[in-house]
C-alpha cells in the first residue's frame, strides 16, 4: 500500500492501540476514521489533528452498522483501508470473565465480520483496497477462559473464508492474529507501529502460534526510525 493519500477507517478508536494508531497514520499523511462511542472524547481527538476525523456510533447493533456505512458512502466513497479493531474495548472492562463481557465481546467480534461484509462493495469500486483484522489482538488476556477457543474459531475461520471469497478481487486481507497477541501491559504505541508494519509490508516473518501460548509484543526489535524509512 502507498504510505500517504489512504482513506483509513478504524473502528474503537476512542483510546489505546486504536487512538495511537490513528494519530500515527494521520501523522503520515493519510486521512483517518474513528468509531467510537464517546462524544466528548471523539470530539477531543478529531480537534487535536485535521486528518482525523470521527463518527459517534454504537457498532453492536445493525442499526449502528447500517448508519457507518450510510455516513461512509456519503462522506467517504474512497475509503480504501479497514482496521477492524472490534474486540479492544474489552480493556475497558474491570470484569473480563462474567458472562455480560462474554456477550458484550461477542456482540464485538460478530459486529466487525458483519462491517466487513458491508465494506466489501465498497472496496470492490477501488483500485485498490486492505483490510486488517486487529479484532484478536486482546485475546491473549482470555487464554485460560473458554472465551478463547470460541472466539479464534469464529475469528479465524471467517478470515479464511474471507479470503477465499475474494481471492480474484483487488482486496487484500491481512490477518494479525497469528503474528502477535497483546495483554494488558502492551505498550499501545508499540502495538500500533507493529500494525503499521503490516500494513507498509514492513514485517512478513509469521510465526503461528501453537496450543494457548502467546506472546507479548517485543518492542525491542523495532526500529526507531521505521517511520523515516
């Protein structure tokens, strides 16, 4: 993908990896959408860069959806990139295990495969288009949970399929999952310049993860200038 000049949308971008990425892309050049569901702090954000620009909605019901991509066709036909980044509000939840976080994380991860597919056509009309599934990045804090296979299965499998469907079309579909997973202590810059990586083609060494194992993301081998380069 070009480094500047993207249209860029990322959902739950209000805070965390989501906010640092988008302040980090915006930084490059390239014009970026956050979804959120706090009117102040989006207000806050979009004020503080005029390549940053967001959209108060609640993404867990169809409605929601239905009313992103109404404002995308109209304000943004160009949108060529989409971070689904679904699942990284559960670090704003003290009780990650009770079963109202199982349904709110599920209501998450099935409202980003159901924007993806309502993206598809969209992309279709670009010369070129990505999409990025950063949805399990937080799924190394549910590795003890039966949380944790439900969720990868739904996640991956639909990624799979995704990527058959598309194969002869001019969409692209990177898949995080089995590079890396964050917890708690992750550094949310670090993260976000690891998603960057991925997305300038910066890192392709994959390494799949085996059983519940995972690993915390190694800022140490991240170049200090990789943004200069």
């Amino acid at each position: 993908m070009k480094t500047s000049g993207n249209i860029i949308l990322i959902t739950n971008a209000q805070r965390g990896t989501g906010l640092e990425l988008a302040k980090l892309l915006a930084t490059l050049g390239n014009k970026v959408i956050i979804t959120g569901n706090n009117k102040a702090e989006l207000q806050h954000i979009s004020q503080s860069s005029k390549n940053i620009h967001s959209i108060l909605c609640d993404l867990t019901s169809d409605q929601g959806v239905s009313s992103l991509i109404s404002k995308i066709h109209q304000k943004f036909p160009l949108l060529n990139i989409f971070i689904n980044n679904s699942g990284q509000t559960c670090f704003d939840s003290g009780d990650y295990y009770t079963a109202y976080s199982f349904e709110n994380l599920c209501r998450q991860y099935l409202a980003g495969i159901h924007l993806t597919e309502e993206l598809l056509p969209l992309f279709e009309k670009q010369h070129k288009a990505l999409i990025i599934d950063a949805s399990l990045l937080t799924i190394g804090v549910l590795q003890n949970t039966y949380l944790f296979s439900g969720v990868l299965e739904i996640t991956s499998s639909y990624n799979k399929l995704l990527r058959h469907k598309i194969q002869n079309s001019k969409i692209e579909v990177r898949n995080l999952q089995p590079r890396y997973f964050s917890d708690l202590n992750s550094n949310p810059v670090m993260t976000a310049l690891r998603i960057i990586e991925t997305i300038y083609n910066k890192n392709t060494n994959t390494e799949y993860i085996s059983g519940l194992k995972y690993e915390l993301i190694d800022s140490e081998n991240l170049t200090s200038n990789f943004l200069n380069n």
